[in-house]
C-alpha cells in the first residue's frame, strides 16, 4: 500500500497525515517517525502511566512530525519519578535507557527545566491523551518552550501557532514578558502564512 508503513505491534498508518499538522485525525504512534520510539512508548507507559510526554516527540504529536531520537516526559516533583522502571535501566538522574533499543528517556522537573511549578501544574492539567499516554497540548508545548526559547524553540512556538492548536495560553498564567514573545511570534507566524 503506498503511503502507508506499519510499526511494531501498530496498525498500517497513512503517511499523508504526516505531512501536515495534526488536524486531530492523528493519533500519536501515527505521529511517530523512528518505529522504535512507539516500542519504548508502549514499554514506559506500561510502567509509567504518570508524566506528560514533551519535547520533540510532543511537538509531533500537534505539528508535522520531525526525526526525534529520545522521550521526554514531564513531571511535577522527583518524588513522582520511579526509582526503577522494567526493561528500562537508570544511566544518570534524570535520565533511562530502554533495554532493547537503548532509545533515552529524559524525566523532567519543573526545577530541572525551570519552568515555574504553576506552568507545569497547568502543562499537566491542560494535557491530552493519545494511544493512553499523556501529552502536553499545544498551548502547554508553547509554554514550556517559552522558559528556554532557543532558536528551535522559537521555531517550534511558530509552528505550534500556525498548527491553529494553541489555545488557552492565559490559563498558564505566563509572566507578561513571556506573554510579549508569545505575541511576537504570533506576527512571525501570521506573516509565515501570508507569505506562503
């Protein structure tokens, strides 16, 4: 079948959805682009169903999904995190290794990631649920990315605004300053697609 590939244990997935942002048709093993990822999302969250999914992998979930090489999850205290986790093996603090792809999952914090424990309450509150695993929204994605704002990060936030997915950002209760580079690249975006 063209357009289609099939993952470990996964249904045959349409690659067209793929080559655009997330319309909500998009499921998020159908968001993913290593299939060894889907093997460790499935593994984790069979023995961590606490943690929000971020990072690149999140990003995909909502845009038009990127080559990412780890997991990301999110949680709202050290105390939250297991000390162990099955077919996983701990390689330094915050970090796991899955046993049978070595893929890496980072775990982080709001004080890992310095983002403010109110904004990671809400990343938690406001997040969706996808192939029974937690995923940042949109609005949560901005939010954390807004904290660090790298290059990539700007370039995610505009991405995230043109997906037309980001909303509810005041409900984060962002500091003014972050609220004014949020509007900043909603310009960005907004000439994106005018030049487009």
């Amino acid at each position: 079948m063209i357009g289609a590939i099939l993952l470990p244990s996964m249904k045959l997935r349409d690659l067209i959805k793929m080559q655009k942002a997330n319309d909500g048709s998009r499921s998020l093993f159908e968001s993913v682009m290593v299939p060894e990822l889907a093997s460790v999302l499935q593994d984790w969250q069979t023995y961590v169903p606490n943690g929000v999914l971020i990072g690149g992998m999140g990003l995909s979930f909502h845009v038009k999904p990127r080559m990412t090489q780890d997991l990301d999850f999110l949680f709202l205290s050290d105390t939250e995190i297991p000390d162990q986790v099955s077919g996983f093996k701990r390689t330094r603090g915050h970090a796991f290794q899955h046993n049978k792809t070595h893929v890496e999952i980072e775990i982080l914090t709001p004080e890992f990631i310095k983002v403010p424990r109110p904004v990671v309450e809400q990343i938690i509150k406001s997040a969706t649920v996808s192939d029974g695993i937690k995923i940042a929204s949109a609005a949560g994605m901005v939010a954390s990315k807004l904290f660090r704002l790298s290059l990539q990060d700007k370039a995610d936030i505009v991405a995230l605004i043109n997906s037309g997915r980001v909303s509810g950002l005041d409900e984060f209760h962002l500091p003014p300053e972050k609220m004014a580079i949020f509007k900043e690249l909603e310009i960005v975006a907004n000439s994106e697609r005018e030049s487009t």
